[in-house]
C-alpha cells in the first residue's frame, strides 16, 4: 500500500505537480530524483496495490538490480553503519561482527529496502546521525580537527535527512542533543579549558548541528516549492495566492489583494 503512495508522489516530482502530505518533503523528492535518473517518466498511475507495471521503468525507484537501485542500497548501507558503530562504541570485533550478522539477516530490514518506501531512506539518515556522532565523540582528543569538522558537520547533515524524510527523525536529534549537553557539561567542568576555548566548542556545535540542519532543512523546502510548479491535488490546502502562481490552476496569474 505505501509503495503506491510514495511511489505516487516520486511521480508527481518528475511531472512537476503539487501535493500535500503530512512528510517533510527530502524522502519523496529521492525517490523522484532516483526515478528520474533511471528513466521512469512519471506516467504509472500507483492506483491500488498489486497493480503491474508491465513497460513502466520503476527499477531505479525500487532498486532490484545492482546497475539501478536506491532504496535497497541505502538499505544495504545499514549494515556498515551498525558495524562501524558498534566496533566504534565497543572496540570488540566480534561484537561488531555479530551485530552486522544479525542486521543482514533481518526480515524486516531486508522487507523494508526493497519497496519504494520512506523507511530504508529514514533509517539511513538515522543510522548516519548516530555513527557521525559516535565518530566525533573518539575524535573529542583531537578538537576542531578536520576529522574532527568532518564527523560534526557530517552529524549535521544526517540530522537534517533524518529530519527532513519524517517527523520521527526528531528522536535522533533529541539523542544527539542530549550527547552535545553532556559533552558541554564536561567540557565546562574542565578546569584546564579556558572560557573562549569553551566558547568556541559552543560555537562549533552551535554552527553544525543548529544552523546547518536548519540551513539545510528549509532549503529541502525551496527545492520543494520550486520543482513542484504546476496544479495538483495539494492545491487547497493552501491559499489563493499561493494558488495563483501554479500553472494549470484555475487562479494562475490572477492577481490576489493581500
């Protein structure tokens, strides 16, 4: 059923036409943008489960050969970050080694990565957020760094993924949150830190996962607005205005008093 939806909406994005859903807008603009690279037109009407898509070219969406995949690749990409994480946390290779085992070997995960959902893009930024700031926190010896810059900005980015696929992505910015705040605190409590030197660890975070996700976020929202220029279904849930300006629509061009 949420193929149909998502996979509705990857098409609205090539043929330019608005909608409404009650998503951040990045998830469905990636499945348009893999969509459109792989060379599905746009035309699959995704009217009911289970209908076939005989000539439609839905391979770059849905990702079932290596040469044209997206959402099983970032499915697949699940696997590293947990490896990576674990053996970042625990420093056990075998603990690493298991937790990948398992995560290659779960139905749901596997289910998941192969459909034109929002699911394996939401968990691959999510996933990404936790290792970027679990690799800035082993870099914390080495401050300000370029790996150090890396990870935190890098940390940034994912949140803005994370956040801009689903609401729920708002978890892992409360996890990252809570990291920053304690790694604040203990950075206070260091007497050999000076006072700027604490100031600019403020600054720093403040810049790559304040300013950054937010820059990033409502830029998600330009390229939304601007690619989605002709009438659709979305059209009345907003004002006449902003009805005014989409091509086809019955008030394209009118003039509308504030």
């Amino acid at each position: 059923w949420d193929e149909t939806h998502f996979g509705k909406m990857g098409s609205y994005y090539i043929n330019r036409t608005f909608f409404f859903d009650v998503h951040p807008p990045l998830g469905k603009m990636l499945i348009g943008l893999a969509g459109y690279l792989s060379g599905y037109d746009g035309t699959f009407p995704f009217q009911k489960p289970g209908d076939r898509y005989e000539q439609h070219n839905y391979i770059g969406m849905r990702g079932v050969r290596l040469c044209r995949l997206f959402c099983a690749f970032l499915g697949s990409c699940l696997v590293p970050f947990a490896y990576l994480t674990v053996l970042e946390l625990s420093k056990s290779l075998p603990a690493a080694l298991l937790t990948a085992f398992i995560l290659i070997f779960d139905t749901g995960c596997i289910t998941l990565s192969q459909y034109i959902l929002l699911d394996p893009i939401l968990m691959f930024f999510l996933m990404g957020a936790v290792l970027s700031m679990v690799k800035c926190n082993s870099c914390a010896d080495r401050p300000f760094s370029a790996s150090w810059w890396f990870w935190l900005s890098l940390t940034g980015v994912s949140l803005a993924g994370a956040m801009g696929v689903k609401f729920v992505g708002l978890f892992v910015v409360l996890l990252v949150g809570l990291n920053t705040v304690y790694d604040l605190w203990d950075l206070l409590g260091n007497l050999s830190l000076s006072l700027v030197m604490f100031g600019k660890h403020l600054l720093a975070r403040v810049l790559c996962l304040i300013v950054l996700p937010l820059a990033l976020y409502t830029a998600m929202f330009a390229v939304h607005f601007a690619v989605l220029n002709r009438s659709g279904p979305g059209d009345g849930f907003f004002s006449s205005a902003f009805q005014s300006q989409l091509i086809g629509n019955n008030l394209h061009n009118v003039s509308v008093p504030e």
